[in-house]
C-alpha cells in the first residue's frame, strides 16, 4: 500500500493573508496539488482565520469531490468547527487539541482524560458519515485510549521525529512511532502521520510505519515549492522585462 499525501494549503493561505488580497489563490494551488498525484488536500481552520478561513473550506471540498479525492478538515472542537464540517461534508475531520499562543499545533490529545470531550463529537461526525481521526503523539500506551474514544483513525504527530532527524540521533523516535501505528492498527485504527515531515525525513517513516495510511505536509512542502519553483519564476519576470526582439527562445 503507497502513503497518500494530503497536501496542507495553510502557508499558502497565510501568504495570501499577508496582502489581504486573493493571490496566491487557494483553489489554483489545490488544482495543482492535485494535478501532480496528491491523494487529497487539508485544511486548518484556526479560530484566529490567520491562515484557512471559513469560506475557504467549501470551494476545496467541492474540487476535491469533483476530482474524486478526500478532503481533510484539521481543528479543535469548537462548534463552528464541527458545524463547517458537517455543513460542507468534508471527508475527514482531524481533531487536533489548541493552547492560547501557540504557532502551530505542539501537542497530542491527552489521553485518557481528554476522551470525555473527544467521544462525543466523534460519535456526532461519524453519524454524519465524516471519518475522525485525533492527532496523538507517539506513545504506545495512548492507542488504547484513542480506540475508546470511537476515531476510526489516529494521526500521529511526527514533529519530535523530525527534529531528532535533524540532529541524526532517531532511532528512538522512530521505534516509538513505529510500535504506535502497529498497536493502533492492532486495534483497528487507521494511521495517519503529520506535523515537520519533509522529503528527507519521509522516506524512512514511511519505510518504518507498513501501516501507515495518510500523511499531511504543509509547511515544508510549500518551502520547497517556494525554492525549487523560484529560478523558472525569476527566469519569466526577467522575460517579462526584456522587449519581445531581444528575448532569447532559449531561455527556458
Ligand atoms: N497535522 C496537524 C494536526 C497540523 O496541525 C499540521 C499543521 O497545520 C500538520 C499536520 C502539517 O504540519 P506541517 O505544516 O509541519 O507539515
């Protein structure tokens, strides 16, 4: 079984935001996500709108129905949340637990005790039809709660693995992601991954996890896409500037 990508479109939004404009358009950026083979294409919604906002949610849901991949809606369990998802049918809705003032999501759901809240709301999404997946760190003794709390999948957080890659010691937390998503399969779950995965980082996560299903990327593949799409974007505004006589065909 191959690893779907999920393509996170948050920094995009975040860029556009910054100009209070519409470029980078979301929806331009999920067509060409999906275009080069994505499985299907994530969304954050903050309470803050500092990167996703609401109105963003829809139009990416119906592209992704029209092309016949899933859409992934990630936040907390705030109503509104909960009521855009059943609202715009989204796929799958991945519980991820807020702390005021954070960057981005630093933390698993704290687990057993956080399944008071969770199990509800899975149960209302899941009578909906959406699957539920609950962003849990990479502890083998948390699966077990996790199945209690009713999610048919799990998204395991990967940002200590990624910063361990970083420092070339990681066998630990690979072995420790690795026992999760084999527990958590054990039990029935599906396994998704996320949080810091890049194209180094990647493969062997995945050569490690047999049972993964699912992993989103956002931050690093929008960084990569900035870099490796930067001499073609430069090359063309150079292009741009030179009268049409003295361009040279060659160029590109
Ligand atoms: N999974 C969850 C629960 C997240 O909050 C995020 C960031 O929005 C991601 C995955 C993607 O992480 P990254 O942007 O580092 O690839």
């Amino acid at each position: 079984m191959v690893c779907k990508l999920s393509v996170n479109l948050n920094k995009v939004a975040l860029l556009r935001n910054s100009r209070g404009g519409r470029r980078p358009c979301l929806l331009e950026a999920a067509e060409i996500a999906l275009k080069a083979g994505a499985s299907g294409i994530t969304l954050h919604w903050r309470a803050d709108e500092r990167h996703t906002r609401a109105n963003d949610v829809a139009p990416v849901v119906a592209l992704c129905r029209e092309r016949g991949v899933e859409f992934n809606l990630e936040g907390d369990l705030r109503r509104p949340l909960l009521d855009l998802a059943l609202e715009t049918g989204v796929d799958q809705c991945t519980l991820v637990p807020v702390r005021p003032g954070e960057l981005t999501s630093n933390h698993g759901w704290d687990l057993p005790g956080a399944a008071t809240e969770l199990s509800p709301v899975i149960a209302e999404l899941e009578a909906a039809g959406i699957r539920t997946s609950i962003f849990v760190e990479a502890r083998p003794g948390l699966m077990g709660y996790a199945a209690d709390t009713g999610t048919r999948r799990i998204e395991l957080y990967t940002e200590p693995y990624a910063t361990a890659f970083q420092c070339g010691d990681f066998a630990a937390q690979l072995d420790a992601l690795a026992e999760s998503a084999a527990r958590a399969s054990a039990l029935g779950l599906g396994v998704n991954a996320g949080h810091d995965l890049d194209l180094h980082n990647l493969p062997p996560l995945v050569a490690a996890l047999p049972a993964l299903v699912e992993v989103s990327i956002g931050h690093a593949l929008v960084c990569d896409a900035l870099l490796l799409g930067l001499e073609a974007t430069v090359r063309a505004y150079v292009d741009a500037l030179t009268p049409p006589q003295q361009r040279n065909p060659d160029a590109h």
